[in-house]
C-alpha cells in the first residue's frame, strides 16, 4: 500500500535536512595541531570568525589573508590602533570594515565577558605565549573551553628567532593558508640564513658591543632587553648585547651611570608613533607615517640628553632608532639585516635592507611600504 503523500515529503525534508547536515559537517574539518605552549589542540580548519589577543597579530594575519585580512576577524585587542597608528590608518584606508570589528579589551582583565566572545560566533581565540600563565591564573582558558572555543598560542614576541616559523605554518595550517604560510617560510629562510653565512664565523672580540634602549623617550632610561627579542636579533646579526652580560630576563631595567661608564661601540633606540596614547612620548616616532626630518630632530633630542653627548657611539655617529613594532612582528628580520649592514658594511655591501623590506610589502602585505622603520643619527 502506498505510503501518504504527507508522509513522503515528511521522508524527503529529512533525508535533505540530514544530507545537509552531513555535508555541513563535512566542510568543518577539524584537525589536530600543536600549538607554541606546546598543547594538542583539536581545532576547525578554515575559521571564519577568529579573535585576535592582540591586534598586531594582524602583522602576521595581513600576510596569510592578503586579500582581506579582516575578513575572518570578528574582534581583537586594540593595542594595534594605539601603539601603531600609521598601520591602523594604512590598513584603515584600504579596509574600511576594519572599524566594526569588536573592541575585545584587555582579554585578561575580570569582567571580561564571554558572552560578548561567544556571541560573535567566536571558533578560535588566539593568544600570546608570553601571556600563557596569565591566561590560565585569571581562568580566561577555562572561561573560552566551557564556551566552547578553541584556544591556540602563538609567539611573535617572546622569543620570536625560534618561533616566528613554527608561528607562521601553525596559523596556516589553521586558516587553510599554507602556501602563503610557506611562502614566507622560504622568504625568511633565505633573509636570516644569508646573514648568518656572513657573521657567524666572526669572533666575539671583533664583534662590536651594542646597547638597544627599549622604547627610548617613553620609558624611563635605561629600560633594555636580555637575550631575547631585541637583544636577540642584535646578537644574530653579528654584535654584542650589552643586557645579555648582566641579565636573563626579556627586558630589563639598567642603570643609566653603568651604561653611560661601559661606553658601548653603538647605541641603539626602539620607538614609535605613542604619542595618541602617550602625549608625554619623546620616543622617535618610527613606522608608516614617520618622516626622516621629524625622525633625525627626535634622535637628536635624546642623544642630547645629560651625559650621552661623552660617549663614542654618538661621537663617531653609531647611533641608530629602530621600529619598535619590530619586537611583535613576522618580519622582525627586516631589522636583523639593517643591523648587519650597520656592524659589517663591506660584508653586506650589495644589501639595501630598505629595498628588501619594500620587496617583502609587495610580495607579502596588502599595504604599500611608506614611512621610516630605522634611521642612523647624522
């Protein structure tokens, strides 16, 4: 007897609806990743609403969805619109929809509210490593688990010449942007080993001792980095970390009389665009908006500070400002190369950092190059 028509197309609605479920489930690949903390993460390849920890993730986001970095990011930190507001603008102009992306706020602060997190359809929540234990003390791992949305580390900041690369093909993999992933791989291979080859056979002695103060003009004198970031990049390129001697840490406070006495071969700055956030900034303000007169005029006004004018790194003009943003950034071996022509100038004679930094915008990044990201006292 043949079945009621009422009851067939009830069968056909659910065969479709099930067919559609299957086929939903599906296109939501989920893989198994380690991420930098070292944890085994089950997590949806290909997300389409992300949250960024921090906004200058984007950096690295900006080169794995080129065509609309945004487009996957449902909130972030606003640290990127505060520390480097030429890149916010750059990005901005070419992005307007950049401007409805959610202002996540401090992701670790008490009242931060999952509800808003979740409401957003949030799938992954990236984080910083050098956050990795406060994420846990104020429970924000627990809080997204119970949410039901993945958490995965990466690290641009805290020891960034060890895990930059693994950073980048782990974000690649997730996004489903692996070729871009391993474009950059070949890129920075190329960049940092091509350095290598012609420092690493120097010895010590012949290296020159370099100090690099940490956001000169916006924190006091003398804050600086151990061997780490920094410190690190100075070291890779063929000098002498001053910090490195005396501490452990990633960053540390030195005592301005003892740096001033130990008379460094070169002096390094960090700095950048604070001043929306920090009006009392007398850093250089490096980045895309920087001009070189408004650069040097900044230089000169902090080398001129009590006591400097003495030593032989301003007196033979080894004095150089540095981008700060370096510190949180994929491309930080931009900065790598600037130094080794600074320290070994007939040993990089056929090297323009400028030219391969404008190289990687055009390969890379969806913004064009614009700005001063270092500059050398005159």
């Amino acid at each position: 007897m043949p079945a009621p028509l009422w009851l067939a197309r009830l069968s056909s609605a659910v065969l479709f609806g099930a067919s559609v479920l299957f086929a939903g489930a599906a296109s939501a690949e989920t893989i198994e990743v380690t991420d930098l903390a070292g944890r085994v993460v089950n997590v949806t390849r290909d997300p389409q609403k992300i949250v960024l920890s921090e906004g200058r993730q984007l950096y690295t986001l900006a080169m794995l969805d080129r065509d609309d970095p945004f487009k996957r990011v449902v909130g972030w930190g606003n640290d990127l619109i505060e520390n480097d507001p030429g890149a916010w603008q750059k990005y901005l102009a070419k992005f307007p929809k950049a401007r409805d992306v959610a202002n996540m706020g401090n992701p670790y602060a008490a009242d931060v509210s999952m509800e808003k997190i979740a409401s957003l359809g949030t799938e992954v929540y990236i984080l910083d490593l050098s956050n990795y234990f406060k994420a846990q003390e104020t429970g924000l791992l627990g809080k997204l688990e119970k949410a039901g949305i993945t958490t995965v580390f990466v690290d641009f900041r805290q020891d960034p010449t060890q895990n930059v690369l693994p950073s980048v093909q782990l974000l690649g993999r997730i996004l489903g942007r692996e070729k871009e992933a391993n474009a950059f791989a070949d890129y920075y291979m190329r960049q940092t080993r091509s350095i290598y080859a012609r420092v690493g056979s120097i010895p010590d002695k012949q290296k020159p001792l370099v100090f690099v103060e940490r956001a000169a003009g916006l924190l006091p004198c003398c804050a600086t980095f151990g061997p780490f970031n920094f410190g690190r990049f100075i070291e890779e390129s063929g000098g002498r970390n001053w910090g490195s001697q005396f501490f452990s840490a990633f960053q540390a406070q030195a005592a301005q009389e003892k740096v001033l006495a130990d008379n460094p071969d070169v002096y390094f700055l960090t700095g950048a665009n604070w001043y929306g956030s920090n009006p009392g900034s007398s850093a250089v303000s490096l980045g895309y908006d920087a001009t070189p007169e408004k650069v040097q005029k900044e230089m000169a006004a902090l080398m001129n500070r009590p006591g400097f004018q003495q030593l032989k790194a301003v007196q033979a003009k080894k004095v150089m400002a540095f981008y700060h943003q370096f510190y949180d950034a994929p491309y930080y071996f931009i900065a790598e190369v600037a130094m080794a022509k600074e320290f070994y100038p007939d040993r990089f004679k056929d090297v323009d950092p400028e030219a391969v930094f404008k190289e990687f915008h055009e390969k890379f990044l969806p913004i064009p190059y614009s700005g001063v990201f270092w500059a050398k006292l005159q």
